[in-house]
C-alpha cells in the first residue's frame, strides 16, 4: 500500500496595513480590508482569509513574490 503524504502548510495572524491587493482570474485588482487576517503560507502563494461581516469571510491567494513584497513594505504585519 502506498501511503500518500500531503505538504504541511504553516498558518499565522497577521494585520493588514495600507493598500494591499489581490487580482481574482483577470479581472481588476480588489482590495483587502485593513484588519486581522489568517495567513496559510505554502511554497508558491500565501492565502489570506479575513471576516467581512460577522457571516461573511474573505480569501485570496497571493503569489509568494506579492506577499513578500507586502510584508516588506510593512502592509502585512506577521504575528509570530
């Protein structure tokens, strides 16, 4: 039997600061409320997920490149 092993993913708080963006397909750039957020890194992107309103959440996935770029810029602030 081959055992089927699955990449584990590292997840993190994080607050939004300032303009930060994600672009669903190809549409035009939406943006992000400023506010907590759940960051779920994997190797190529990060997804992000933030509540809107108390039933309504958020989710968008940034390229790695982005999202470190917004971190370094200081729009996205990691909790450790």
């Amino acid at each position: 039997m081959t055992q089927t092993t699955h990449p584990t993913y590292k997840t993190q708080q994080a607050t939004i600061h300032g303009h930060v963006t994600y672009t669903p397909g190809d549409g035009a750039p939406i943006a992000i409320p400023e506010g907590a957020a759940e960051v779920i890194n994997s190797g190529d992107s990060a997804t992000l997920s933030w509540t809107v309103e108390e039933d309504i959440v958020g989710s968008a996935s940034l390229p790695r490149d982005q999202f470190n770029q917004y971190v370094k810029d200081g729009k996205i602030r990691l909790k450790n």
